[in-house]
C-alpha cells in the first residue's frame, strides 16, 4: 500500500511519533466516512410493507403534536408513526428531565400494543441544544456558530446536543437549519449559519454527522432533519402571510440562483446522510414549497437522490389551500411522506381525508408505498425495528445531561462565536485587576435575553428562563481578582470613578414570525445605556447580544471597543474569556453589516457593496 510505504519511509527518517500522528490525520480527515445508503434497507422494508394495511400505512405518514392527542389510545387506534412536542408542548407531568423520559417511554408503549409493533419517532425542535428542557446545555445559534468558521466545533456541538436529545429517549431533532438568508430583516436569520451559500455548505454536512453520529443506529444518534427546504432565506420582504414581512414569503428568484444560493446547504446534508428534510413554509415563485413536485420530487428526491423522507412543517399543509383535503392530496402528491398535524385531533381529520383520497384515485397507492418506504428506511437504519433492542430512553444517560463537560464545549463555542468590531486604544482586553468595573445594559444580567428563541418556550423569554447558565454580569465577577469590584446598574448610570464600563445591549427574544423587522435600530434604552457609560469619562466596551447585524447609530462611535456576542445561550463565561484576554476573539462575520437600513437586503454579492463591516470581518488583539 503507498500510505504503508510513506509511513516506512518517514519512520526510517526519524520522524515517527509526530510525523505518523500527521500523516493519519491528514488521511482520515480527508473525507468523512460515507454512511450506509438508505435504500440498502429496502428487502426488509418491503417484507414489512407487503403485511401494512391502508391504515397502518397512512399511520406511519401522520404527526400530530402531543398537546393535540387528547388520548393516548390514538398512538395504537390510529397506528401513528411519529409524534412531536412544539415549542411549548411539555410532558403533562411537567419540565424536568425525569418527565420528558417518562413521557417518551409512555408514548413509545403504546406502540407495542399495535399488530406490528412499528416504534414511532419522537420529534423536538432541538435547534441550539435540547432547547426545550430545562436544565440542558444551550449552545450559541447557528448565527454565531457561522462565524466560528469551524466545521469541526460545529459537529461537537451537534454531538452533545444529540446526547443530551438521547437521555430523554427522544431520537429526531429538526435541525440542522440549512438556510441562507439573504435578509437581515427576517427575524429567522439566527438560524441560519452565514448569507455565504459556500459557508453553509460547508457547515451543514458536519451538523448531521453531529446529529447522526457514526450512523443512524449508534444509539447516541438522532436522526437529523435539514431545513427549510428551499429558499426560505430568499423571501422578499411584504411577501409573507399578510404581506408584513419576510416569514413564510415567497422567494421569487429563478431556478439558477435556487440552486446556486439555496440548495447548496441541502447537497452537503445529503452526502452526510441526512435521513429527514422538512420543507419551507415559503413559496418560490408563487407555488408553496410543500405543493411543489418540482422541488420536492424532481429535485430533491430525483437529482440530488435524497433516500431519506420529508416531514412538513408545523401545519404547513394547510396553509396550500383553504380545502384541506384538496391541500392534502396536493402536498402527498407533490412528494411530501409525513405531515406534522397540530391541533385538536386535527390528525383524525388528516387520517380520515388521506384515506379517502387513496380511496378516489385521487392520491395514488403507489405514492403511499413510497412514503412509508421512505419512512421505515429510517426506522430500520435507527434500529428501531430490532426485535432484540429496547425502544425505551436509556437513563444512563442522564448523568451527562448538562454536565459540565458539556458547557465546557458550549463555552468554547462562545468564545469562537465572538467577533470583535472594533477595538480603538486597546481598550480590550480588560484586566483582571482592573480597580472596578461599571456593567449596564438589559442584557448584561438576563439568561434569556442572551439565549434568545427557540429557549424553553418556542418564542423564548427574558429573564432567569432555566437553570445551570452563567450571565455576563456573572462571568465578569466570576473572572476578576478579589481586589476588582464589580458594579451594576441596567441604564448604564453610577460609572463614574469606575476603571472601566461594559454594557450588554441588543434585542430580546422572539422566534417565527414576530421578529421580522421594518427597522434594526438599536433600541433607545440601548443608546441611552451606551451615553450614560460614556458620559462618566471612561473607556466603554459595548456587547451586542442580537439576532443579527443591527444598525447601531451612535452606539459605535461612543464605544471603545465593540463586540458582536450573537445569542451565545447559556454559557456566559465564554464571553468574559475573551473580554478579559484569556482566549483572543477569532470570529469572522458570516454576515455583511449595514451602515443604515436604506441599504438592505445586503449581501456579500449586492451591486455598490459598501457594508458598515464586510462579511468575514473581525479583528483579533
């Protein structure tokens, strides 16, 4: 073999250690291992699809959210293949890591009491950690992790986030979020990595193999879900429901810039193995991602040879056309294989209405048998239809969940995440001996302002939203010496004498929908803070915690030193890391930053580029 001769060579050399230690890793690192196709699993697939009744069949094809069950005799009366908790759903039991198992184990045995005992798959959107549940570890948002450039940290996190999923039993998480918004307006820019379809792209296939492990059935493994398939970062603005904003829009681009802006994420995914892609809410050119055959099944199924099956998102069925059987049969028809039904038995109705479709020719059989192929691809891939192999959460688990070994990687991601703006008379890093520091602003003391959407709740909250995290405010006085005091006041008042002053500042947490903005300038309590501190005559460092680039006015120039934290979530300490010098900022933006709001939408390939900061910007010390 010709790497065996290199490593006889270069062990005759005198090299060895070092030199094989490089060698190895150059070879391995190359190119990740390829996962097993999907299809591979197909001659059990069809053993178990010849004895599916209709029913059983159409079972496998329906989600409804927990909330929405009312019994849970449905799971076995209706033979439901998967289940989900929103962002607000919670076991009835309450939000504690004992609930969520008990309430997956629960769930999962009514399915042994079916003919063909088919396990369901439990999904969470577990965006940034295992969002939902309180206690767990919440790494920065997507946002913050594109400007890490660090493929490799990225899949750390994923794989921790995994784990974290696993010790509740649950095994889906509908992420990674592959989008690229083009708009810094839409209030769902946070999720996605960078406005560089190329920095996606390269993200997105290390966030599944974060997510799926060494392969579906590791048993640390959750299946990953790519989304919003596509274009959903596109959408022009005024085109959304109602005509508002961004969210939910149509993205009226050609096919050409489709493919070379908002597929690319989705590419990467697949090579990685991917076993589910949700579709978009947004419309391209007019026609619902979830209707579009064109997108669903001549592109994503046929071209790019997805194996894999698609979940539609929170309802996004309805939204095709005001007849709900009619928007059934068009989105099964298109190529969609599971619909995510909320709402009060709403998943009776979808059952009810897609059997009757397959009962009038109007929803083909054979486009039936794909979907559940598609479905129990995954299912067998996962393990889950071992008959040896407990379906039940394995509480082992648990010891790990939100561990300290965790937030460790959850901190270095904040430290990563950070981009440094600007940094006039070194006013950074501080000292650790400095006599005392003023902090301000409304984000410098709220957890849940710097950990943002998608945080215990689906909009997210201000305040002291779950247990475990360290503020800004904490990780400054958990960092300095006895001999630094460390001094507070939310308007950034009573700097005076102080050595220096740091003030938290930005947006507070909101998710789909209600964070599309017609205007991002920094809030006038935001300013005021930054005045205050500088009016008492010393250095001023300003921490944006935002969402995305705000147009920060007169903010900058009253600031020393500036820094963009992003939603860093719950790790705090990560930020005093780099404040106080112990780690050099490294992050470059993944997003080009305005001057003023008459500029955007902005983007790296924009006519007349003249950003505030460019993409890839940030200074180090």
């Amino acid at each position: 073999m010709k790497n065996a001769a290199h490593l006889r060579v270069i062990l005759a050399a005198g090299a060895a250690a070092v030199a094989c230690s490089v060698l190895f890793h150059a070879v391995t690192s190359a190119a990740p291992p390829q996962p097993r196709p999907l299809s591979s699993y197909d001659p059990d697939v069809k053993k178990l699809l010849a004895q599916m009744t209709l029913d059983e069949k159409i079972g496998q094809m329906t989600q409804p959210d927990y909330s929405a069950i009312g019994d849970q005799s449905d799971i076995e009366n209706y033979f439901l293949g998967s289940v989900l908790s929103g962002g607000d759903t919670d076991p009835r039991a309450g939000n504690t890591l004992q609930a969520w198992t008990d309430h997956y184990d629960s769930v999962q045995a009514h399915t042994q009491k079916t003919r063909l005992r088919i396990p369901i798959l439990y999904g969470v959107d577990a965006v940034h950690g295992h969002n939902n549940v309180l206690g767990a570890v919440v790494f920065p948002h997507d946002i913050g992790l594109g400007c890490t450039r660090n493929p490799a940290l990225v899949e750390k996190v994923e794989r921790i986030t995994a784990e974290e999923v696993r010790a509740t039993g649950i095994q889906w998480a509908f992420g990674p979020c592959v989008t690229v918004p083009q708009d810094i307006r839409w209030g769902r820019t946070y999720e996605g990595f960078s406005e560089d379809p190329a920095l996606v792209k390269e993200l997105a296939g290390p966030a599944v193999r974060g997510f799926q492990g060494a392969g579906l059935r590791d048993p640390l493994a959750v299946l990953a879900c790519a989304k919003h398939f596509a274009g959903d970062g596109g959408t022009a603005f005024g085109s959304s429901q109602g005509g508002r904003g961004l969210d939910q829009g149509d993205t009226k681009v050609d096919e050409a810039t489709l493919r070379k802006v908002h597929l690319q994420g989705y590419i990467s995914a697949i090579q990685a193995g991917v076993g589910s892609i949700m579709p978009s809410y947004s419309s391209w050119n007019g026609v619902k991602a979830s209707a579009s055959r064109r997108l669903l099944t001549e592109i994503l199924k046929g071209e790019l040879g997805f194996q894999g099956f698609l979940i539609s998102d929170y309802n996004a069925i309805d939204q095709i056309t005001r007849d709900y059987k009619e928007a059934i049969g068009i989105s099964i028809n298109a190529g969609m294989d599971m619909g995510m039904v909320a709402g009060n038995a709403r998943h009776r109705e979808y059952i009810a209405d897609l059997k009757a479709l397959v009962g009038e020719g109007k929803v083909p059989m054979a486009r039936i048998d794909d979907a559940v192929t598609r479905i129990l691809r995954v299912k067998f891939a996962m393990g889950l239809m071992d008959n040896n192999r407990s379906q039940l959460a394995d509480r082992a688990l648990q010891k790990s969940f939100g561990s300290p070994e965790h937030r460790a990687v959850a901190r270095d991601a904040v430290r990563q995440s950070l981009v440094l703006l600007k940094n006039d008379k070194k006013a950074l890093p501080l000292s650790k001996k400095a006599a005392r520091i003023h902090v301000a602003g409304k984000n410098a003391d709220d957890l849940g302002n710097q950990c943002g959407g998608w945080t215990i709740t689906w909009q997210g909250r201000s305040g002291n939203v779950t247990p475990g995290g360290t503020t800004i405010l904490a990780a400054i006085k958990n960092t300095v010496g006895n001999d630094t005091q460390v001094t507070f006041s939310k308007d950034g008042t009573g700097a005076a004498g102080a050595t220096v002053g740091v003030v938290a500042i930005g947006e507070t947490p909101y998710a789909e929908g209600r964070g599309d903005r017609a205007d991002l300038a920094l809030a006038k309590e935001d300013l005021d803070a930054v005045s205050n501190m500088k009016s008492a005559g010393i250095p001023v460092v300003t921490i944006l915690i935002s969402d995305r680039p705000m147009i920060l006015g007169d903010a900058l120039d009253k600031s020393d030193a500036l820094v963009a934290a992003w939603l860093p979530g719950t790790e705090g300490q990560g930020v005093a890391d780099v404040l106080f010098g112990d780690f050099k900022p490294t992050g470059k933006l993944s997003f080009s930053w305005p001057r003023a709001m008459a500029q955007l939408p902005l983007n790296m390939n924009s006519p007349n580029y003249d950003p505030l900061f460019k993409y890839g910007y940030g200074l180090s010390y």
